[in-house]
C-alpha cells in the first residue's frame, strides 16, 4: 500500500517558513526533521519542507534541537 503525499493531496506548491505550526508536523520530539519514510512526503515536498525547517530554524522560528 502506497502513502500518499499530503502536500500532493492538498496541492501545495510552495511553503512559508513561518508557517511553524504546519512544519511542526515533520519534526520529531528531539526537533530533528522526519524522514520522507516516516511523513510520507515525495521526494520533492521532502526537499521543500526540509528548506523551509532550515530557514524557519535560522530565524529563531524552530529550535534546532529540544532540550
């Protein structure tokens, strides 16, 4: 059985960084990105919402690890 891409279901084609609350949804309890594996994103919702974590963690939006 195939998972499907929620951002491909929901037709999502760009992410806003400060969009934290959708992006939680792909961090796990220690604040490391989820993989595509465990989200069941395709590999080019992945790559996007693994660039808009990173921005959102530069600008002090996500923590960069939980403690």
């Amino acid at each position: 059985m195939e998972k499907n891409c929620l951002l491909c279901q929901q037709n999502i084609i760009t992410l806003d960084y400060k969009n934290t609350e959708f992006l939680r949804q792909f961090l796990t309890g220690q604040a490391k990105i989820l993989p595509s594996k465990r989200s069941g994103t395709c590999n080019k919702h992945q790559r996007l919402v693994s660039s808009s974590i990173k921005r959102a963690r530069f600008m002090a939006l996500l923590p960069f690890t939980s403690r």
